[in-house]
C-alpha cells in the first residue's frame, strides 16, 4: 500500500478488490500518525485520537463481506477539525485547554454525514485556537492544548490556520481527508501552505450545525484532501440541507449535485477566467509560480482576461472585523450554551479562565480580541447590522459581482497566499501578506485552492472563486488544471529554508 499516493476512489477500489481492508488502512494511519506527527518530526497536527477507529473500520469490512451495498465512503478514514463536533469519547476544545471535558451531545451535522457515508472518523485536529478570535497577534496553528503545529515541507515555516492540523494530516497522509472550518481564508490558505487542494463552499451548502461559529454570514465547513477528485467525494457527502441552519434553507440554494461529475479534463475551455492583478505583486517567487499556471490555463483553452481589477479588500479590515467581534460573541455563547458539558459557559468564563491560568494560556498571545468581543452588544446593533451590510457591499456588489459582470468571466483566479509559508513566529504572531482569501469568504462564494507549484521548497498554491452555488464549476476548473500540471508537492520534512 503506498498511502503517500493512495486516493478515495484507489482505496475504495482495492477494498472491492480485496487487496486492503478498512482495517489495514486505518492501522497505517494511525502508524503514520505515531511516526511522524507523535514521534519523528513531531508535527503536532493531531490533538486527539478516536478509540473507536479501528473498531469502526472492522464495522466497516464486516458490511462490506456481507454483500449488502455499502455507502460511499465505507472504510474511508477522516480527520475531523477541533472547533467540529465529534461524539465518541472525543472532545471539542478549539485547541483550547479552557474547552477539557466539552463532550458534545451529539455529532455535528457534517460529521453525522460522514459517518453514514462509512467514513471512519479518526480523532480530531490541532488548529489555531479559537479559530484566530484570542488575540490579534496570533501564530497560526499554537493552541494551548495542542501546542505549534509544523509544516511538514519546511518544518519551521507556518502550517497556516486556522485548520492547519486538518491540512498536515492531509498532506502527510495521517489520514484521506479532514474537514476544516472557514470564516476567512481558514480551509484554504492552510491547503495551499501544505500543498493540498481544499474548498470554502458556498455558504449554505454545507451545514453549520454542531460547529463552533466566528461569524455566521461567512461561516462554513470545507473539505479538504490530495486531490480534487476526493474534495469533490467529499463535498458531495458534505452538502445538502439542515432544519437547524437556516443558511442552508433559503430559496436560492440549489438541490446538491454530484460534484464528481464536474470533473472532466475539457472544463477550461471557453470559460472566462479573469486574473485578480491586484491581489499579486507581494513575493515575485509567487507572482511567477501563479503566471506560470495562468499560462497553462491558457493552454488548457481558457479565455484570460488579464487585469480583471476590483475592489478588493484588506484581509481583515476593519468592517470584518467587526462583524468578527459581534458574530463571535453571540454564537460562541450561543454553542456553549447548548453545550451541558462545556466547563465554560460563556465567552466571560473563558476570559476569566485565560486570566487565571496566564502561565499556560496567555505566555505568547494576549486576549485582546475576547476582551473586546466581550464588549459588544448584541446583532440588532446598528455597529453590527452597518458591518454587516459594509462586508457584502464591498466584497459583492464592488467586488466580485461588478468583476463578474464587467469582465462576462465565469470565474476569478489569483495566488492563495500572497507569498511563501512564512516563518513560525511565537513571540511576533503571524506574517501575513497579500492573498485572495477575504473577498470570496465576505460575499460567502466558492473558494477552491490546488497546488500550482514551489517556491523555495515551499508550495504556492492557485484559487479559483466565483458566484454563488458555482462550487462543481470551480472544481471543475481545478481538475483541469491539476491533471494538466500535477503540481502537488511531497512534504520534504526539511528542518528550514536555508
């Protein structure tokens, strides 16, 4: 079994076969995992384990020896992000050590998805605590719980966050897939710092329901994996409508398709595709990965339409982050309410329990951003109803939408990250520049991201986003490009750069 390679539809097809049972590929995960995430290069990428895993997978092969149809991810193991709740003697804590002992009562939606598709869930991920909302000088991927994740290419270069465990397990083959959470750029700037391909759905696809929330326009689960045949497995289990999150409701969402049947090697040709210049010039290792690839859209029958200029915002600016604070505040006291395990019980007690317990939770970061999170009021605030409206105006009607209209582009493509996976800074926080991240996560549209190429050693990776509920056209895009190019990069464990 060569896992470093081995794909969903590879494994389904050998467990058919018979040459690997869902036990097998478990117990080579969880061997992975003890050698390079626990031991070895201690990538610290995995909070916690699931004791049922290997239990499930023999569920999993007892189903299968019976003849009986399986569901279509049978014997399949995942990773399941730690802000994402898991039933089955695992907890969810956000990476933080004030979280010990939330048992939720019940699986998170997606997760309940995963599982009646015959995914084995094997544990939970490490990831940047509480999702980036502590402290505004944070260090992508440092949990108190968890400790610093590293990225597996260069190991003291940033495994990017918020779901950087989800990405590392991934990238080093702990696992076949992981779930992450989004409020902006969390599935896909980690996927592209890893060399994976990973998508920020549509908000409204996929359900929130069971998931810790930052700020419910923009909130959402994303899959990601090796390939984007297997996100595309993935989104496909994942989507569909939930009673519980109104998002998913609405009029305007669309019945779920299939999304593997978007994935046909002629998807680029004709489409509009328009290069987002404005969100380029920051590292020109980068700026020439990203030309290299839109000359292969190019060649792939792609119209480019070249600058395709709009008004971008900042990552992070100002009317975000005060959608950030407010949608905080109201939705992570509205889980730990419902959550009769949780040690905290609102936003209040974590911050009294941060203070208490300065030694172990505050050594590096401040809590800057709960302090004023806690000063907020509640979403009938006008602050809150004008960042709200400021967020969709600038990212939709400004930005993509008149992009979109101007141009007739069927789609918009820029680098993931404006530059190379920087350096883990524990005493500075993060060193974040440029990237294409806050428009398509602020107007809630599809955001996918497949690896395109290395800089230093280190990968860079292409987005694609667009309209609303044009998630399998986005992938359809993306497999273009990556069979076309094959550019996923294999973690070369180097101790740094130089």
């Amino acid at each position: 079994m060569e896992i470093d390679t081995l794909t969903i539809a590879g494994a389904l097809d050998q467990f058919a076969c018979g040459d690997l049972s869902a036990v097998e590929l478990c117990q080579a995960c969880l061997d992975r995992i003890a050698e390079i995430d626990t031991a070895g290069p201690t990538l610290r990428a995995v909070l916690e384990l699931n004791p049922d895993a290997l239990t499930d997978a023999e569920a999993c092969d007892r189903a299968r020896r019976s003849g009986a149809p399986v569901p279509p991810l049978n014997g399949i193991p995942i990773f399941v992000k730690d802000s994402i709740d898991t039933t089955g003697h695992m907890m969810t804590t956000a990476g933080s050590i004030a979280m010990i002992g939330n048992y939720a009562p019940r699986d998170a939606v997606v997760v309940a998805r995963l599982r009646q598709a015959g995914a084995v869930v094997l544990g939970k991920t490490n990831m940047t605590e509480w999702s980036y909302m502590r402290s505004a000088r944070t260090c992508s991927g440092w949990s108190s719980r968890g400790g610093q994740i590293r990225n597996p290419h260069v190991l003291d270069r940033t495994p990017s966050g918020s779901s950087g465990g989800s990405a590392v397990a991934v990238a080093t083959s702990m696992c076949l897939g992981a779930l992450g959470a989004e409020v902006d750029g969390s599935v896909v700037r980690p996927s592209s710092a890893n060399g994976i391909v990973g998508i920020k759905p549509t908000v409204g696809l996929v359900s929130r329901t069971g998931v810790m929330p930052v700020a419910a326009p923009q909130d959402t689960v994303g899959p990601m994996a090796r390939t984007v045949a297997d996100v595309a497995r993935l989104l496909t289990v994942l989507a569909g409508p939930d009673p519980e999150d109104p998002a998913t409701m609405v009029d305007a969402t669309p019945q779920a398709p299939d999304f593997t049947t978007f994935l046909v090697d002629g998807a680029l040709k004709g489409a509009r595709i328009g290069v987002a210049r404005d969100l380029m010039g920051t590292h020109e290792g980068v700026d020439k990965v990203i030309d290299d690839a839109i000359d292969t859209l190019r060649d792939l029958g792609a119209e480019i339409v070249d600058p395709a200029i709009g008004a971008w915002t900042p990552f992070f600016g100002e009317a975000e982050t005060e959608l950030c604070l407010y949608g905080f505040k109201d939705g992570i006291n509205r889980y730990l309410a419902a959550h009769p395990k949780s040690p905290m019980k609102s936003l209040a007690d974590v911050i009294a329990f941060n203070r208490a317990n300065a030694d172990r939770t505050l050594q590096y970061f401040p809590q800057d951003l709960f302090e004023r999170a806690e000063a907020k009021g509640g979403l009938n605030d006008e602050a809150y109803l004008k960042a709200k409206e400021e967020c969709r105006r600038m990212s939709r009607t400004d930005g993509i939408d008149k992009v979109l209209a101007t141009h007739r582009l069927d789609a918009i493509v820029a680098p993931t990250d404006g530059t190379p996976p920087w350096a883990i800074d524990l005493l500075v926080g993060d060193h974040i520049v440029g990237g294409c991240s806050a428009p398509p996560a602020m107007a809630g549209y599809p955001h996918v991201t497949v690896p395109a190429g290395k800089c230093h050693g280190l990968p860079v990776a292409l987005s694609f986003f667009g309209p609303a509920w044009q998630d399998g056209k986005l992938l359809g895009y993306a497999y273009a490009f990556e069979q076309a190019t094959h550019a996923r990069p294999v973690p070369a464990f180097k101790p740094t750069v130089a």
